[in-house]
C-alpha cells in the first residue's frame, strides 16, 4: 500500500468527507515517544533513560501483569507523573492538526494504554473532546486498565456512543500492531510511523513523518490512496 501525491487535482477524493470523530492513539502518535510508562517509570526511579540500553522496559502489559516495586508508587502520584511530561516530546503540529477538525466541527479523541495523565495533558492542552488512559492507583499500589491495548475498539465505541457518531464517520490513527484494533470501530485506519512492516497489510493509510499534519494531508485533496 502506497500514499501518492496528486497535487491540486479536483478529482481527488477527500476521505474526511462524512467523518464526524478522528481517534488518535497517544504514545508514537500525539508523542513521538511510543511508550510513556517506561519514561514515566523509569524518571520515577531515576534511572538514566536515554543512556541505559541493558534495562528491562516497562510496557503497560508488563507491569499491569507483574506490578513493580512497592517503594516506585511513592514517586508515582498525578502531580509528579504530570511532570513527566516533557513537552518537547510532541509531534510536530499537533495543535494544527487538531485546530483543522475542530474547525470542521470533527470531534477529536485520545484512546491510548499510556498514561491517563499525560492523556488529559494533552486533551486540556488541545481542548480536545474526549481522553482516556489507564491509570495507576497509588494507594492500593496497582495499575488500572482502562484501555485493553488489543481492544481499544470498545473505548471507540463508547465515544460513538456518547457523541452519536457511527462507525462509517471514523477515523482513527495509531502506530503499533495493537492499535489495529481501532479498524474495527473506524471508516479508515491511518498507520502513523508504523513500528512494524506487519501494519501495512491491514491499515488504510500510511503516514511516515514526524508531522501530525501530514495525516490531514493524507486525507484531503492532496493525496489518494492507490
């Protein structure tokens, strides 16, 4: 599958035509960091992040499965995890992106296995309409899933739900072969930097760049799908 460019042409077909919701995945979407338990986990412990190539990384499968150690949650609270988040970790022109279907009266929505908070950092920061995450509950010291990474359609249809949008009025973006699960519950799907050659076969789209904007370009006049 091929994104190609068509220039100007007035024949090219604009795949946002009918399409009420754009769903993104956060981690290697909205963040070109594509797992923000480990920069959260590990800025929580202090270790070196960028330096320590050896350590184990910290999936939210692994330590919703396996939990971590105790004396972790004491660093794991909403403030500090807020802090985490390091701004400087966004994709290139998210606010447009977003500013571009506000503008068109498309809701915009986060559904991501990261973190909850960093989640509803960005939703505040984007006044998007909807954002969801799972969380950590310090006090029972154990992690909250509130997106299964394998069924991330059902928190979609919930959302279609809630704003009364069907499935042929969806868009959802992701960047990992978990994320395939948003095609059942989307129109289209739009692979953003792909991790892995796997989602080629299965996505809509393709979009390789650092540039959100690129994926409304993908979708209108400026380019088709062959």
């Amino acid at each position: 599958m091929e994104i190609k460019k068509y220039g100007n042409n007035s024949n090219a077909k604009n795949y946002l035509k009918g399409i009420k919701l754009v769903v993104f995945d956060m981690d290697g979407v909205l963040l070109k960091s594509r797992n923000s338990w480990d920069v959260i986990i590990n800025k929580a412990i202090k270790n070196n992040y960028y330096d320590d190539y050896n350590r184990m990384e910290y999936t939210f499968n692994y330590i919703y499965e396996n939990n971590i150690p105790e004396n972790y949650y004491d660093y794991l609270n909403e403030c500090n995890i807020k802090k985490y988040m390091n701004i400087k970790d966004l994709s290139e022109n998210v606010n447009n992106t977003i500013d571009y279907l506000k503008d068109r009266n498309i809701k915009t929505a986060i559904v991501s296995a990261g973190s909850h908070c960093f989640a509803e950092y960005l939703s505040d920061l984007f006044n998007m309409d909807y954002f969801i995450g799972n969380k950590i509950d310090v006090n029972k010291k154990v992690f909250i899933k509130n997106v299964d990474p394998s069924y991330k359609d059902e928190n979609i249809r919930f959302i279609q739900k809630k704003f009364n949008v069907k499935v042929e009025n969806t868009v959802s973006v992701g960047d990992s072969f978990y994320d395939l699960s948003m095609k059942k519950a989307s129109k289209y799907f739009i692979a953003f930097n792909p991790s892995g050659d796997e989602m080629l076969k299965h996505s809509d789209f393709v979009v390789k760049s650092n540039n959100l904007y690129d994926v409304i370009k993908t979708l209108t006049l400026e380019t088709i799908k062959v």
